[in-house]
C-alpha cells in the first residue's frame, strides 16, 4: 500500500508538470529519452572499535545495469543555453557477494544478491549548448530530486538468508525523497530524421545526500545514464 501511494503521487506530478509545460506556449520544445543505466551504491558501516573505524557491509559489490525513461520541455532557449523541466523513471540498485556457512563456520555455498531501486526523478536540466547545424555538442548540470518507489529482490546461486533479511530491514527504509546532481555531456544531431533532433548523452548522477542513515549505516545511490531520445 505504501508503494502504491508513493507511485500515485509520482504519477499525479508528472501530469502536473506535462499540462503545466504544455500551457506555457507553441514555441518550447517538448522531448522524450530513454536509455540504460549502470549503478551501485557507496556504503559505509561505522564501527569504533575496530581499525580504520568503518567497513563496507556489502563487500564484493559490483555495478549492475538497469533503465531510464524520461520527458522534458524547454523553458529557456538562447543561442548558448537550455533550460528543461525534466521528469522520469529510473532503476537503480547493486549486487553483492555472499556465502553461506554451517555451523562450525565453514563455507557450504556461495552466491549474490541484487537489489534493485525504483525512482521517479524531477528535475531541472541546464544545457551550455554550441549550435551547430547538423550537430551541437552540450554539457549539462542537472539538480534532481528523487522520490523512492521501492525495491525489488534478485537471488542466484546459495540463498543467504541472513544478509537478505538484513536487506529487507535497511531496503524497505530508505528515505522517501533523495537528491542529487546529474553531471553529463552529450549532442543534438539534425539531419538524421526531418525536423526532429536526435539526442545522445551520457550523464552521471551521485547522491548529494544519504537515502539511508540508521545504525552506523549510511548509504548513496551512484548512477550513470546512457540515453538517446528526440525533440519536437
């Protein structure tokens, strides 16, 4: 029930700013991108007692792949500069390593765990363009607010019951709204379909502040988006 809400809202803003954008005149322009993400997490467990004073608690991590989805509208247009109200959808997450052990502490199985984070970002977008004609390089700077659907829970190989438990306790509880920066570079192409520019970017997006800070634990989402889209 809970997601739910939280998706209910989600949804409800983005039609809030699509009539809002569309309200504003004929002469914005409105564009949709989508594209793949790569993603992990920066986590930290402090712990006095021991040396160097903090640890990783999911040790083994890696990177996984997820996706992006996204509509904007142009607010501001100048020769060297866009300004965007960007909304979207984003998933998110980590794997890590685990292994199971019997009693006397000895390894009977090893697998991974990957979690996966779904987000609903909002933001807006700042584009120091070049205009070219048939192609005009950009750099972006991208102030994003996030709003935290949920997670989802993948398993291969041994199940470790212990660290997937621990994952429901500190997944199910991360903060509802995260910020961040998306720093990114990319290109508007012309030509390659009729009057309609064709965009290609690449942006990444670390947390600014921690989507969860419980029991010595703190942790930020790190993204980076690979996206191709269109502008009308």
């Amino acid at each position: 029930m809970k997601t739910a809400k939280k998706t209910f809202s989600a949804v409800t803003i983005l039609i809030f700013i699509f009539v809002t954008g569309t309200s504003f005149g004929q002469n914005q322009k409105f564009g949709f991108k989508a594209g793949v993400t790569l993603s992990d997490i920066k986590s930290v467990m402090t712990l006095p007692e021991i040396n160097p004073g903090s640890i990783d608690p999911y040790s083994g991590k890696s990177k996984v792949t997820g996706f992006c989805i996204f509509a904007s509208y142009d607010v501001i247009k100048n020769k060297f500069l866009t300004l965007s109200g960007e909304a979207g959808y984003v998933r998110k997450g980590f794997k890590y390593n685990t292994e199971t052990q019997n009693g006397n502490g000895e390894i009977t199985g090893k697998g991974s765990i990957k979690n996966s984070f779904s987000y609903i970002d909002l933001s807006a977008n700042v584009k120091f363009i070049l205009r070219k004609k048939t192609v005009s390089p950009y750099i972006s700077v991208t102030p994003v607010l996030g709003i935290y659907l949920g997670n989802s829970t993948t398993v291969t190989g041994d199940k470790d019951s212990i660290s997937m438990n621990n994952d429901v306790i500190v997944f199910d509880n991360l903060n509802t709204i995260s910020f961040g920066t998306k720093i990114g570079a990319g290109a508007e192409i012309y030509g390659l379909i009729k009057n309609i520019p064709v965009v290609l970017e690449c942006r990444y997006n670390p947390d600014l502040i921690d989507v969860y800070n419980k029991q010595n634990e703190t942790i930020r989402n790190r993204t980076i988006e690979f996206n191709i889209g269109i502008k009308f």
